[in-house]
C-alpha cells in the first residue's frame, strides 16, 4: 500500500507527519485484521469535504484507490485521520467482493460495517454512528432499501429533514446486530451479504 500527499502549495506541511503516522498504523491494523493490500492512499487540502467537526474526511474509489480529504485550517485531532483510514480500508477491501453500492441498502451495510470496524480497531464507534434516528425515518429507509436510485445526501449527509448521518447510524445498527447475532467481528464480515444483515430481524 502506498501513501501520497499532495502538497506542492505546503498548505498541508504541519500534518504530513501525522498523517505519515495514522497511514502506517491504519495500514498495519488493515494488513492484519483485513488481508488489505494494493491500495494507494491519496491526500489532498480540501475542506468541503471533511467532516466538519474533524477537519478530515475520506472517500473510496473501488478497490485500490482511497481519497483523503483534510482541512489544514482545522483543529486536527490526528487520531481521526487513521480513524478515517481505518474506515476507508474497510470499504476498499469490501469492494473486491460483496461491494459498497449499487442500492440503499447495500450502502447502509458497507458503511455499517465500516464504522463498525472503527470500533473493533479503537473501542467505540464514531460519534456519527451514534446519533438518534427515528422509527418513522427507518421504516422510510426500509421501503427503499433495494431501489437501485437513491438520495445519498438525504440518507447520509441529513438533506429533506432526514437526520444527519442517519444513514451512518442505522446501518451501524444493522451490521452491530448482524456481528452479535453470529459472533462476528467487523474483520471477519467482509464478505457477508447485505441483503443477509438487512434481513435479519432485530434482537
């Protein structure tokens, strides 16, 4: 796995040093939990795409390619680059097989998992997979769940008065329910089908 810091302006020199360090120790926590490999991790300084309250965020192209986002203007707790590595790794490498998109549905596991993940890695869950979401909001999502076009900004980024990071949420509900259900760790659900933790009914 490679890591490249785009950086020619310097804008993001005062964390290549921690963001060298988060990438090794996501990269090694991946290697050995996950099998990752053949991914190149690309960093940029652009805010827009950071979650607001880290000034980090990231985004998975496939199987081999992962976008990270920073905002040097940020306070940056550094721990939440290799968080958002973390997370990202988990996306890449479920890419290979079950895949992260295609429907709601299958977005709500592949990003379900994914935080997921981070809990098995650093103990708890990130805070947007812990907010409050509503029974009438689920069962919206649930009327949906296989539709092959949806709203990933009213789902996931809180667009049409949906709770924010709903999606984050609920899907973290599923795969936790999922994982307990079968003595499963994150790590070991890269695989399982969504419409297998989709359907599985609440404990």
């Amino acid at each position: 796995m490679s890591l490249t810091i785009a950086n020619s302006g310097g804008t993001l020199d005062f964390y290549i040093g921690a963001t060298t360090d988060a990438f090794r120790k996501a990269k090694q926590v991946a290697e050995q939990l996950l099998g990752a490999e053949g991914i190149d991790v690309l960093v940029i300084d652009e805010a827009e795409m950071t979650i607001p309250k880290w000034g980090v965020g990231g985004y998975t192209y496939g199987p081999h390619t992962i976008l990270l986002a920073l905002d040097p203007a940020a306070n940056i707790d550094t721990q939440n680059i290799e968080r958002t590595l973390v997370h990202e790794f988990h996306h890449a490498m479920r890419w290979r097989g079950a895949g992260c998109g295609g429907n709601l549905g299958q977005m709500l596991v592949s990003e379900g998992l994914a935080v997921l993940f981070e809990e098995e890695v650093f103990g708890e869950a990130p805070f947007f997979a812990q907010g409050d979401i509503t029974d009438n909001e689920i069962a919206e999502a649930r009327a949906s769940l296989y539709e092959p076009q949806f709203n990933q900004q009213k789902w996931f980024f809180g667009a049409e008065d949906v709770t924010s990071w709903f999606g984050y949420a609920y899907g973290y509900q599923l795969c936790r329910n999922y994982a307990i259900s079968n003595g499963k760790r994150a790590s070991e659900l890269i695989e399982v089908a969504s419409r297998e933790v989709l359907e599985l009914p609440p404990q």
